[in-house]
C-alpha cells in the first residue's frame, strides 16, 4: 500500500486568503479550495477552471495540499499520489 513520503514538509500554516489567490487577483471564481500546507497557499482544485493548486504545486514543488472546505479532513501527496486523512 503506497504511502506518503513528504510529511516532514508539512508546516504549521494558516491560509494566505479567503480565497483562490490567483482568482482573486483576475477577478475569476472557483469550485473548491486547497491549502498548501508548506507555505499556506490557497489554490483552486482540479474541478475549477485554473486549477491553481496543481499549478502552485508545479511550480514550487511543495507536495502535499489539504482541502478547506467545511466538513473535509483529507489532503493529497502530489508526489506519492496518495490521500492523507486528517484529524
């Protein structure tokens, strides 16, 4: 069973906004958020038209992300390809 490998990299961050931040700033909307849980980050999900999450990851390498949407505790390794459950 394939585990994450990247939990050292996790911090402990607050968002960066309320929002997409990358949205935010071109006026666009999104469908569901994601924390980047390296630097604080708040991108759109896969769902949404950006992407912003992915792309952050992309271009920063930070691995694991954590959904903020009321009543969701999981994240994702970008690089392992696994669900986290969180507490």
């Amino acid at each position: 069973m394939a585990h994450c490998t990247h939990t050292d990299q996790i911090n402990d961050v607050s968002p960066n906004t309320n929002g997409c931040e990358e949205c935010l700033k071109i006026g666009s909307t999104w469908v569901h958020l994601r924390l980047c849980l390296t630097c604080g980050h708040v991108g759109c999900c896969d769902q949404s038209l950006h992407k912003h999450a992915t792309k952050h990851f992309h271009a920063t390498n930070h691995p694991i992300i954590q959904s903020i949407e009321p009543g969701e505790d999981w994240g994702w390794c970008y690089i392992d390809q696994v669900m986290l459950e969180f507490e």
